[in-house]
C-alpha cells in the first residue's frame, strides 16, 4: 500500500524554514534580553515566553483574526504585500515561528548570560566592536546553546498541531502537515496510514535528539 | 600622562562607598592602587577602560579626553586603547593562543609583533594550545601579551597574579618588570599584595573607603605604616607544657607550629586555643638566601 509522503515532506519543510527564521530572529532577541536594559524588559520576556503557558489554539485563534482579509492588518498585508497568510504556507510558517520562539530565545539568551561578562569586556578593550565580539567571541563560546535552540526549535515544529490546524486547516500539499494528517486518517478510521505517520514523527524526532546527546551532552543542559 | 579625577557611588559587600579619586601618572610610571578589596580599586581601573561610567570626573589620557562628565565625553573602550589585564584573564576559550593575540592587532598583517610578543612572553611553543589546555602561569602571560598586542598606550592590571601560587607568582612579578623596563609602558595595577606593590610599582596610592589616603614611592609609604623594626606574627596557642619554672608554648603560626618559652607571668591567662601574638625585636637576624630549587641544598631550618 502506498502511502502518500507530501504531508511528510511539508512538514519537514515547515521545520526548515521556521528554524532558520528562528535563527536569524532568536540571536539578536536573546542577546538583547541578556544584555539590555531597558523598562520594558519583563512584558518582552512574557511575550518570548507565552507560547510555553498558552494553549496552542488560543494563538492560532488569534493569528487567524489578525491576518484575515476581513481585518485592517490582514488586508493591509493583502494589499501592500499580496501576502495572504491565513490557509497558505506562509501562514503557517509566521504561526510556528511565534509558537517556537521562546524554544529558540531562551538557550541563547541563558547562554549569553552565563558567559562571564569579561569575555565581552575583555574583547572591547581590545577594539572589537559589538559586531565583531558577537560574531567572533559571543557566538562560537555558545555553540551548545545555539544547537539546543536548533535542535528543539526543529523538533517542536515538527510536533505542532494546534495552532497549524487554526491557521493552516488542511490543505493537502499546502498545509496539510504530518500531524494534522495523522489526525485526519484516524478521524477516516484508517489507522495504518496513521500509524505510518505517527512512526516516521517518532522516530525522526527520537533520531535528532538521540544524536545530540549522543554527540553533544552538554549541548541540552541550558534547558 | 594621565590625569584622573572621577567620583563614582558604589554598592559593596560592606554597604555604600563613594569612590572619590584625583591623581595624575606620569608617562613610564608603574603605579599601584593598593587596598582591601572592595575599596574601588578595580572599579577605578575599569572607569579608565571604559567599562565603567563613572558619576562625575574626567579622565584625560596624553592630552585625549576620554571622559568628562561636563562635556558629556565617553569615548568607548574601543576607541582608549587601553590593555586590560582581568582577574580571571577573558582569554577568548574558542580561539588558540596565536588567535587570542592576532585578534587583537590593530594591523591583521603585523604577524610579527605577535611573534615578537609570543617569544618575549616564552610562550612561542604553546601558540596552537587553547586557553583551556594552560595552567594558570601560562595563562595569564597569554593574557598579558594580549594585552599588548593593540600596543596600548597604557596598560590596567587587575589583581593580576592573584590566582597564582607563591613561585608562579614571583616569576611574574619578574616578567611584568621586565616588560615595564622593556616598553616603558605606562601602567597602573590594583594589588592587596604587600609584595608585589613592593616589587613593581614606583608608585604605590593607599586607598581606604574610596579615598586615596597616602601617595608616594613604596618604600615610603609604608615605612611607617606596615615595616617597622620588630618581627610580629599572631598565632593559635595548640599545647602548654609546663617545665619547672617556665612554660613551653607551641603556637600555630601560619602553617607552622613554633616553639616558644614563656613565664609563668606571662602564662597567667593564657589557655589553649588562644590567639597571641609574638613580638621580638629584630636587631640582628641572621638573613639566609632560600634556595628555590629544593633537593640540590638542604633548607635551613627554622
């Protein structure tokens, strides 16, 4: 019996993505938490950190609102940028990217903070600029950190329902992903397709962290 | 050279200090900040790098002003040129010794210079070593390379050779001398050892609740405070023997238990586990060179 793989290969793609947004976003954020210091700190670190308390329905509830066509910030989108995020791709990767963060945030932003703050000193003096001391300093001295963010950002993407299920639906091909699909094959009754899902998740997401513990046991501990 | 004045609240272990400081160093001079610790000693280092804004002052540095509260001036550390010695070193953990240096060249192509620097610190052959792999000796000469590999126009030893044992010490001491004597490099250094201000700086300031109570050269700024002619140790009593008419102590000093006589007067209320102190005139000692090197001569004993 053939199984249909697209699910499989959207997922893995919705993953991909959201952790390299993440990256890109996570760093500078996690370096501004832990370094900053300005009045609004705690409600930004909430913000990062919500997704951790809040049912994942209640976000894509209102990621939903906001980007509908029927709603000023949606329909600006639709307008200016011809980006229409609810049901399509790109929506879900906006979704995931805001429900992975504090996955992402918070190794950097702890591994920032246990660096001794010499370090950082100690390159300024040198003529480093911050730049350069991020880039050359601060960021290869928390590889550990970097790679728990990746690696947890990628597996709780892969994991997500939720709020895939409020912005996406099921769109096969488009956002229809592994998760989701499993659910509809047990709603339809057809339990080995979901079982065929259900088990490359397991073991795709057993792999990746068997092998960072494995290669790396210090890499999980900012956790 | 430089011309400091700055006043800076501090919030220490022992509750509120102002730091209020006004001094001047000379080009070439080697100036030591001695206190306890907790006075500002670093914190005054770390204004003159940059690291630290102080409350109010100014710091002028061969005519540069890199800082004056008035003017609203605060040239950034990377801009002082400033050598910054830490008290935990900052070695950079992801990079070799050589890399540790290189990256802190002004010119990346003055490859050189950090060759000369490697050889004059004698630690050419560690250069491909990360800084985890060093003992703490090794360490900190990394560190002091580093320190002049942007060639600072001054340098700032924090509390240097503190993690060190006594004979890695005393190297150092020896090599931070003769890198001064060889660069004539302006350098101002924090130390709560009596030694080594003695050893180094030809300068010393005291600084006690954030002032700066006595300036000079060393030898006269503690003649009459620390040195004086009498040998004077306080110790823990551990036994009292009693032999006919006097009393043999053993007194703990240090890490070592010394013998002494005592009169039964003196002995009057004196029991084990008290603190005393032993003081002697010193008028005649007999001076012996300690050999470092120990198994080639016997030490003599005590």
């Amino acid at each position: 019996m053939a199984y249909d793989w697209q699910p499989l290969i959207l997922t893995l793609k919705l993953a991909t993505v959201t952790t390299a947004i993440l990256i890109l976003i996570g760093v500078p954020l996690g370096y501004w938490l832990a370094f900053g210091r300005f009045r609004l700190k705690a409600v930004v670190e909430t913000l990062v950190a919500m997704p951790l308390v809040l049912p994942p329905s209640v976000l894509g509830f209102y990621l939903l609102l906001a980007f509908s066509p029927k709603n000023a910030f949606g329909r600006f989108l639709d307008d200016t940028l011809g980006l229409r995020l609810v049901f399509s791709f790109e929506g879900l990767v906006v979704a995931s990217v805001l429900f992975s963060m504090p996955f992402m945030v918070h190794p950097v932003q702890s591994g920032f903070q246990n660096l001794p703050r010499s370090l950082m000193e100690a390159a300024y003096t040198l003529g480093l600029s911050k730049w350069q001391t991020l880039i050359r300093i601060l960021l290869p001295n928390i590889k550990p950190s970097l790679l728990a963010g990746v690696v947890i950002s990628f597996a709780h993407t892969i994991g997500e329902f939720g709020v895939v299920l409020m912005m996406g639906g099921s769109i096969p091909g488009v956002t229809k992903v592994a998760s989701i699909a499993i659910y509809d094959e047990v709603e339809s009754l057809n339990y080995s397709a979901a079982n065929f899902y259900a088990f490359i998740l397991f073991a795709v997401s057993f792999s990746i962290l068997l092998a960072v513990f494995f290669f790396n046991k210090r890499a999980l501990r900012p956790l | 050279m430089l011309e400091l004045s700055l006043r800076k609240h501090l919030h220490t272990a022992e509750g509120n200090v102002t730091l209020n400081l006004e001094f001047e160093v000379e080009t070439g001079q080697f100036l030591t900040l001695f206190g306890r610790s907790g006075v500002g000693k670093t914190t005054c280092l770390r204004c003159i790098a940059g690291l630290t804004e102080p409350d109010h002052g100014r710091i002028v540095v061969g005519g540069e002003v890199w800082f004056d509260r008035n003017r609203r001036i605060n040239v950034p550390p990377q801009k002082r040129g400033v050598g910054f010695v830490f008290q935990d070193y900052a070695l950079f953990p992801n990079l070799s010794v050589r890399e540790n240096l290189h990256i802190a060249l002004a010119d990346p192509k003055d490859e050189h210079y950090v060759d000369e620097l490697l050889n004059l610190m004698g630690i050419k052959e560690l250069e491909r070593r990360l800084p985890a792999t060093l003992s703490g000796g090794q360490q900190q000469r990394v560190a002091l390379a580093r320190a002049l590999a942007r060639r600072p126009r001054l340098l700032l030893l924090d509390e240097p050779l503190s993690a060190l044992d006594g004979e890695t010490r005393l190297r150092l001491q020896n090599e931070i001398l003769g890198i001064h004597r060889h660069l004539h490099m302006t350098t101002l250094m924090v130390s709560h050892d009596l030694g080594e201000v003695y050893r180094l700086s030809n300068q010393v300031i005291v600084i006690e609740g954030g002032q700066a109570v006595v300036r000079g050269r060393p030898a006269e700024v503690f003649s009459n405070r620390r040195i004086s002619g009498k040998f004077q140790f306080t110790g823990e009593v551990l036994a009292i023997d009693r032999n006919d008419v006097v009393f043999t102590l053993s007194i703990l000093i240090g890490n070592r238990v010394v013998q002494v006589i005592a009169t039964a007067q003196e002995m009057q209320d004196i029991q084990v586990g008290d603190t005393v102190m032993l003081v002697s005139k010193a008028f005649n000692p007999i001076v012996m060179k300690v050999d470092r090197n120990p198994g080639r001569t016997s030490r003599p004993s005590s």
